[in-house]
C-alpha cells in the first residue's frame, strides 16, 4: 500500500511546521530525502524510498509548507543493520534544512 505516516512522523512534522512558521526561518528550504531497507532490487528500494518522502512532502502541503523535489535513496546510508528491526529504522525520510 502507500507509505502511511505513524504518529512520530505526524509530531515531528508538526514541528516542521511550527520551525518554518517562525519570521526568521521563512527563506529556508527544505529538501525531503527517503531512505529504506533493501529490497529484491535496488530500483524497488528507490521507488519505495522516493514514495515515503512523497507522502511527506504531501502531509507538509496540506499545512502550507513547500518543500524542494523529493529523492529517494533507497537503501543507500543505512542507520541500522538491514535485518530485523533494523529494516525499520532504515524507512526514514530525513529533513535537510538550509
């Protein structure tokens, strides 16, 4: 199915929100980078990388927040083993401000 958000990612996405609502961050940009675990094929794990920082990147707009063209990296810089519950932590999208 599509990437659902859990409740960690809506709180942290509200803080984005309440970040980019102050005067002084207003000219920042944000670029939205998905991250996940291996899959059978690298290109698989691109798409569905790509598509977890979609649906960020749709969830941010719903609150009037523009970000830059997502990418997806796939299984590329891993934070964890890809085993196990180490495959979880690799789904991430990252929020790089600047």
């Amino acid at each position: 199915g599509s990437a659902t958000l859990d409740n960690k990612a809506r709180q942290d996405i509200q803080r984005l929100v309440a970040y980019m609502g102050r005067p002084e961050n207003q000219q920042k940009r944000i670029t939205l980078v998905g991250f996940g675990d291996a899959k059978q094929t690298e290109t698989r794990a691109i798409v569905l990388s790509k598509l977890r920082a979609v649906a960020v990147k749709s969830e941010l707009r719903k609150n009037g927040i523009s970000t830059q063209p997502v990418s997806g990296f796939g299984a590329y810089m891993p934070v964890a083993s890809n085993t196990g519950k180490g495959k979880v932590k690799n789904r991430r999208v990252e929020v790089w401000v600047r």
